[in-house]
C-alpha cells in the first residue's frame, strides 16, 4: 500500500480504505455504502489529529461515489456531503499500466475496463474541477513521483 509506505516514510498517519474493514464480499447494498462513507469520513478526521503535518488517504469519498454507481447504479446524496467535508492537497490518481492483482475484492481485471474506470475516475476529478498527478510507471517510478509531489508541496507550504 503506497498510502502506508508514504506515511511511514514521512513520519506521519495515514488511512486505510476503511472499505475493505467492513466488507468480505462486492455483494453490498445501499446502507452498506454510507456506512463505508461515513467510517471513511470519520477515519479521515481521526487520524487528521494525529498527522504530523501530512495525512495519506488511501481513497476518498470520490472513489466511493464511483464505485457506489458501479455496483448499485446510484450514489446515496450523504456521499456528496460527506465529500465537502475533506479538502485535499493532492490526489494522486495510480494508472492502470501496471498489471492487475486480485485481492478478493478487486473484480476489475479487464484491461479495457480498468481503463473505462481510470476514465471515469479522471472525468470526476475533472468535473470538480481538482487537479491531479497521475501517477505511472513501475512501483518505483510511481513512488518517486509521489515524493516529489510530496516535496514540492512541503516546500510551497513553508514559503
């Protein structure tokens, strides 16, 4: 997990996908998503009070959104307030040029649809109108590019 190794790289907290803590299965219902962005959302604020100045997030209520219309085709509105209620420095959008790795929950191994997702994932965060670094390459490319988002935004922030 790129979120945890950043966090311990720097010293800090991060946040697991909260998700994967309170579901086994991709058989969920409605109630079972705003439970998952609620837990999320509270996680965030938790470990926020404990960061040392950064805060990883391994995902986002923006991602639950997108898998909440995936698998039941509706995004409960208490998503959306749940989203404006974390504001983020960096989202760090991972491509799908690497290859897919099952998990037990992951079933999206299809290339092509691993990239109608990446897509979807791109419109939203255009949409919103927020910036992102996509992040490339093998796992030692993408984690050099995290650091160097990282640095930079550590370096804006002192000035």
């Amino acid at each position: 997990m790129m979120a945890k190794k950043m966090a311990e790289h720097y010293n800090t907290q991060w946040v697991p996908e909260v998700a994967r803590e309170l579901i086994t299965t991709n058989t969920f219902n409605r109630e079972d998503i705003i439970n998952i962005g609620r837990a999320q959302t509270e996680r965030i604020f938790q470990k926020a009070r404990k960061a040392n100045k950064l805060l990883f997030c391994d995902t986002d209520l923006i991602t639950t959104q997108i898998y909440s219309r995936h698998y039941l085709g509706v995004v409960p509105p208490v998503l959306y307030e749940l989203e404006k209620m974390v504001e983020y420095d960096r989202y760090f959008l991972f491509d799908v040029d690497v290859p897919w790795v099952s998990d037990g929950l992951r079933d999206i191994g299809e290339q092509s649809r691993r990239q109608q997702m990446i897509e979807i994932f791109k419109s939203e965060l255009d949409r919103r109108r927020i910036g992102y670094v996509l992040v490339q390459g093998d796992w030692e490319e993408r984690e050099s590019i995290i650091h160097r988002e990282v640095q930079n935004l550590i370096r804006n922030t002192n000035q």
